[in-house]
C-alpha cells in the first residue's frame, strides 16, 4: 500500500509527508544523502527538513552535517492532537464572540453522521429551557454525554430509548416494543427538539449512513415537532406503567411530569406568540 501521502491530512503537504515517511523507512540521514535517495534537489529536501523540524516532525543531531531522524510516530501524533485541540479552543473562543444568526426558517439537509452529531450537541449545547429527543440505541450512544451535559447544567431532558437509558436527571422512558421496531426498522432514528426553536431529524442507514437528515429553526414544524414527541414520551410512560397494574396516582402523575416540556412552555412558542 503506498503511504507516502500519510501525513497529508494531518496539514502537511506532499513534498514534507514523502520525506518524513522515507526518513522513517531509512533511519537517521544527512540532507544530502536523503536528497540523493530520492532523487532530488538538496536545497529543495534541506527547506523540506527545516519545515518539518518546525512541525515537530523531524529533529537534527547536533554537530555538522546534521543527521536528520523523524519522530516517531506515536510521539508526533499526540503531538499534533495537542496542537489541535489548542488551535480548536482558540477558534472556539473568537467565533464565541460572534452573535449568532436565530435559526433560518428554512430547512437545510444534512449530508453526513458528522454534521448530524454535530448539529444535534451544538443544539444541545445552546438549550436554555427544554429538550426532547427520540432515538434508537447508536445516535444514543453518539449523544449520551450531550445529553447528560445539558441535564447536568439544569435544562430540561425528556429522552425516549430504545434500549438502556442512563441520563441522570433526565425524564425517561423506553419504549415497551423496542425489540420490534429495532428488527423492524431497517435504520437508525433520531429526533431532537429543543427550546421549541430547533429541530434536528435524522434516518441513519444500518451502517451508520445519512438516508435523509434535515435540521430547521422553522416555528411551525418545530412545533408540530415538538407537540409529537410530547405526545410521543406521554403515551410510552403510559404504556410502560400499564405493563406493571398501576394505580390512579400513578396514571395522574404522567401529565405533570411532562408539563415542563410543553410546546406552549417554550421559548420558541413564546416568541412565535409575540410574532419573534
């Protein structure tokens, strides 16, 4: 398999990638000799090297001619992973700074598992109020800690499964058929409401492919949303607690409990009433 090109999504370019891979295929070289072996220009390997050594990539034996030897691979992955999470919180920090758009209230198709996630934790993260979300056991295991992170910091979550459930703090129910639509359905779903402003919605493939995704800041279909998977959570509790004999008290709890998460209680609805 040819692995020249290795480093190139790492931020690298071709010439620095091919250089670094053949030094780490050969050992420590001389400028000259590495050059040689490659059949290139020496002044163009030896400006090869130098970037590399800035990268952290490469580093030179002291003592003349310099002996060149890459960093080992581990060390230089780390390395990067460091530098990138830096770079990633320092871009967070000044795009933070930036007033958001509200939501459009058109709806934009989303094309990859990535930008789902990432839709759907940004959202997450930006509740103020309320969240709900349907979804099958994978976008589960996907957004668990966002889910837990938006309990943790107090807002509302009301999360439908399909499987075990672990969100402390959150109102949760499992669906009582899950074994048969999890056989049934030929996919993975995923549905989040939150604030009554934003709605994501996703149909995963069995292997973890976008089939149709879209994500929308529009008032009445994140209401009609938002009202459905109320719905949604209230008939499940009720069908889970009819599978146990309840009592009256228990049938009368259901209501209540899912009163903060009410279309009407939202944000977004408060807003669509005040014509935001």
């Amino acid at each position: 398999m040819d692995d020249h090109d290795a480093l190139d999504p790492l931020g690298f370019t071709s010439n620095e990638s091919s250089v670094y891979m053949r030094l780490l295929r050969t050992g420590p070289q001389t400028g000259y000799g590495l050059a040689k072996a490659m059949g290139r220009a020496p002044a163009q390997v030896y400006s090869t090297l130098e970037a590399l050594s800035r990268k952290g990539a490469v580093v030179a034996q002291s003592g003349e001619p310099r002996v060149w030897r890459s960093v080992e691979p581990p060390v230089l992955l780390a390395q990067l992973e460091v530098e990138f999470r830096e770079s990633a919180e320092r871009a967070r920090d000044r795009l933070d700074r930036i007033v958001p758009e509200a939501p459009q209230q058109g709806i934009y198709r989303l094309t990859s598992p990535e930008q789902v996630y990432a839709r759907v934790r940004q959202v997450l993260g930006h509740a103020t109020s309320a969240v709900l979300v349907d979804c099958f056991p994978e976008p589960y295991g996907e957004l668990e800690e966002a889910l837990g992170a938006a309990a943790g910091r107090g807002i509302a979550v009301a999360l439908k499964g399909y499987g075990p459930v672990d969100v402390p703090g959150a109102w949760v129910v499992v669906a009582p058929n899950a074994g048969e639509l999890l056989r049934d359905v030929e996919g993975q779903i995923l549905h989040c409401v939150a604030d009554g402003r934003q709605l994501v919605s996703a149909f995963f493939t069995d292997r973890g492919q976008v089939r149709s995704a879209f994500w929308t800041g529009n008032p009445l279909l994140v209401g009609l949303s938002h009202n459905g998977l109320v719905s949604e959570l209230g008939l499940t509790r009720l069908l889970e607690l009819l599978e146990s004999d309840p009592g009256e008290a228990d049938l009368r709890a259901v209501y209540p409990g899912l009163a903060p998460f009410l279309w009407r209680s939202s944000p977004g609805f408060q807003e669509l009433r005040r014509g935001g």
